[in-house]
C-alpha cells in the first residue's frame, strides 16, 4: 500500500462490517486518509455506534445477523436525514439493490472493494458534507444575527400566515416559530398588509409608510417587506420612547410659539403708535412701516406653526370662505422676488389653458392664510428646482364641483424622494432644505378638503397639482 496517493478527507467514518478480516481491512485502509474511524461488527452495534459518536459517513455491508446494513440505514436516517451512508455488497439482487434505492443511500460498493472505488465514493461524500456544513454554518450566523437584534422579527408565509422563524425577541414577546400569526401583533390591518405583500410588486420600488400597533401598553411601529416569493419580513420596532420625545418637543414649541405672541404684540402695538405720532421724518415713517409689516408677516407665521400642529393632530377648525388664487398668487411673488430676479424666471398664470388676463377671477373655497402659506411654499420650491432662464408655469382648471391649481417647472424631483416627496424632513440636493415645505402644503391641502399629488419625468419636468372645493355659486 506504500503506492496508495496521500488523500486525506477532513471527515469521520463508521465502518460496519460482520467479517472480521474485511472489517480490519476497511479500517487499516482508511485510517490514513480519513480525521476519525469508528468500527462496529454489525447493524445493531453500528446504530449504538452511530447514536454515540455521530460520524459524518456510514461504510455498512447490507447483509449482516441481527440489524443488516439497511434497517440500520432506516435507523439512522431518523436520527439523522442527512448523514451519509454508502452500502457495501455482494449480491446481485434486484429486490436487495432496489431497498438500498429506496433508503436514498449516497453511494455502492460491491466486493471485493476497489481502493480507487471506495476513494472515489468518500470523496463524492465529502463534498456533499462540506456544503452542508456551509449551510449549516451560514443558517446559524444568520440566526446569530437576527436572534442579537433587540426587536421582534420574523419571516412569514404570506399564504398560510405561519411563522417561519421567530427570533429571540418575538419569541419573548410570544410570537412563536411555526405557528398561526395571531395575537396582539398580529392585528387585521397587518395581516391584510402581509397578505398584500407579495401581490403588490410595487411595494419593492417604494417606501412604505410603517404601520404603528399598540400592544402592551408600548408602540410599535411594524414594517412587512417581501423577501421572496409567498415570504415576507415582518419587523416591530418599539418607538414608545421616540412618541414621548417627539410629544414633549411639540409642548415646548407650542409653549415657545405662545411665548413669543407677547412680545411680538408689544413690537407691532409700539410700531403702531409711533407711526401716529406727528412731525417725524418720511424715512422715519417707512422704517416704522417695514417694522410693523415684518412683526406681522412673523405673527402670521407663527400662527400658521400653531394650525399646522392642529393639523397633524387632526384638531383644527376649518372656516372656510371663497379665495381668489390669482390674488394670492400675485400676492407671493414678492416673496421670491430674489429667487426670480437671480435665476432670471418667468411666473406664467393660465386659466383653462390660456394666459390670465387682468380681470379674470379664479376662487376656491378655503382659508387665506392657508391658501398663501400653501401657494407660497409651493411656489418656493419651484423657483429653487428650475434652471437659470426657467419658466415656472400656474394651470387654473375649473371642474364639476372642484377647482385643479397645477405648477409646473422644466426639471425632475430626484428619483431617491419621488415617491416620498410630500412626506416630512424628505429633501435632496437644497443644501439648507429641511423638507417641510412640499409636507406642510400637502398638510394644507388635506385639511381644506382637497388633495394634492406629484408628477415628475425627464421629459415633462415636474407638476404639483392641488385640487381643492370650489364656492358652490361658481360657474363651471
């Protein structure tokens, strides 16, 4: 054997063998070549065998007394689905062949055995070893992973709504593996998200707002992203902390606003009785003027930040009265001034898709300032995203029972915010944007009755289009 090739497989091997002398043989041969060998003198040692030391091939003769080679494959095969077991015989028997078939054995050897064969046959089962333990591995690190995050997540079957895996903290939380999704976490409105989940493939292309559940007196905020077919990751995060943060900052700027009413008060009041006083100077009187205009132009804003609270909370009371857009519209541009003299813009007004004239009235039915702050904001950004020499363009439509305001500028919303445009804090490229505009005018819209949306291309530029209720005694 000084000729055999130097072949070392890093495995162990159970050698079961009820000849002596072929016993001996097997395992003289493959101690050299193998980490480990276990040897047994037939099926009923080499099960015990097996159960103790678990190695990672069985080399077994199928006829042997007391367990032959195939009922201890079956045995072993319920220990172990994947351990692999390569059958050595002598027979030629068909029925004998066809239950080592059936046992799904990993390779044969007939006698006498070939060193080059039984080479061959460890090497074929080693590989199949090395990917399993790749496997192997790569499922525990995963688990390791999601088992450390500190929030309940698991992989569901968006068909039957089990629970493929748990990790640790579900299963704190009583979300159990391989059971029925129920429970506090599990309420309709997310089982109807995870269900819809693998219908709708536009969930992969866009952000989706996470859906917020109340359980244990905590909040949650719960996300469902598919991650293969009929399978999706549900993720609860506990944002409890995050609500009171954000609560307890909304006091303060509530109390900080209502603070600075006072004083800005006095400001405009003392303003006001100088500009009564006699006998003072023509710049004198227009300094005093811009004072006062500039404490109410504050005063309005800050009395907007109070209604925009209002609106997120869903509190505020809406008075309604009839607008006229083209008034406010002229009535913002002041306001850009610098942003349209710098770049060099054009403003175009059209109603029903011809130029305004300076007669022509266009109403809509709600607030002025909301109006103004809506129009202004929007209008702000269309002159910060538009080219130099750019044309910023308001659409006018009347409809049955509601009025379409659209602007319309050459260039595109960059595609990373598209779908998260009107959402809060959302900017890109405005160095000092904080993504406040496009919400609150989205906000304002909302709250007077309309809605609003978003339409942007390389090839179209972009148009904001806000549709809002029209006075009842408007002609169509």
């Amino acid at each position: 054997m000084t000729d055999q090739p130097l072949v070392y497989f890093d495995v162990s091997v159970l050698c079961v063998e009820d000849e002596p002398l072929t016993l001996e043989y097997l395992t003289t041969l493959l101690r050299p070549h193998v980490r480990e060998i276990f040897s047994a003198k037939d099926g009923q040692e080499g099960f015990f065998e097996f159960a103790r030391s678990r190695p990672d091939i069985v080399l077994t003769d199928m006829e042997m007394p007391r367990m032959d080679g195939l009922e201890m494959g079956q045995a072993i095969r319920s220990l172990s689905s994947t351990s692999q077991i390569i059958l050595i015989t002598g027979l030629d028997d068909p029925a004998v062949l066809k239950r080592g078939i059936q046992l799904k054995a990993d390779g044969f050897l007939s006698k006498p055995i070939s060193f080059q064969d039984l080479l061959g046959s460890l090497e074929r089962c080693t590989e199949a070893i090395l990917v399993q333990r790749e496997v192997l591995m790569q499922r525990r690190l995963r688990e390791l992973i999601l088992n450390s995050i500190p929030f309940p997540l698991t992989l569901l079957n968006t068909v039957s709504l089990e629970t493929l895996f748990a990790n640790s903290e579900a299963q704190r939380q009583g979300i159990a593996p391989h059971e029925p999704a129920t429970g506090p976490f599990f309420p309709e409105s997310v089982l109807r998200e995870i269900q819809e989940s693998m219908t709708m493939a536009e969930k992969l292309d866009r952000m989706m707002t996470p859906t917020q559940i109340h359980v244990a007196e905590q909040t949650w905020e719960v996300s469902v992203t598919p991650v293969a077919p009929e399978t999706s990751l549900y993720v609860a995060v506990d944002i409890t902390a995050r609500e009171q943060l954000e609560s307890l900052k909304a006091d303060v700027e509530r109390l900080t606003r209502h603070d600075l009413k006072g004083p800005l008060g006095g400001i405009i009041g003392l303003t006001d009785i100088l500009l009564h006083q006699s006998g003072m100077a023509q710049d004198t009187l227009d300094t005093l003027r811009m004072i006062r205009d500039s404490g109410h132009a504050m005063l309005h804003q800050i009395n907007l930040s109070l209604d925009l609270f209002n609106m997120e909370q869903g509190t505020y009371t809406l008075s309604p009265i009839p607008i006229d857009i083209p008034t406010l519209i002229r009535e913002t541009l002041p306001q850009i001034e610098q942003h349209i003299r710098m770049r060099q813009l054009q403003v175009n007004i059209h109603i029903d898709g011809r130029p305004l004239t300076g007669a022509e009235r266009f109403f809509v039915l709600g607030e002025k300032l909301l109006c103004l702050s809506m129009l202004s904001n929007l209008l702000k950004n269309a002159a910060e995203a538009s080219p130099q020499g750019g044309t910023i363009t308001f659409n006018l439509h009347a409809l049955a029972r509601s009025a379409q305001i659209s602007i319309h500028n050459s260039l595109v919303v960059p595609a990373a915010i598209r779908n998260r445009f009107f959402e809060k804090y959302v900017t890109a490229g405005k160095r000092h944007g904080t993504g406040l505009g496009a919400y609150s005018a989205a906000l304002i819209a909302r709250t007077l009755g309309g809605t609003i949306s978003m339409d942007s291309s390389e090839e179209q530029g972009t148009t904001i289009s806000v549709v809002l209720p029209r006075p009842p005694d408007q002609p169509s």
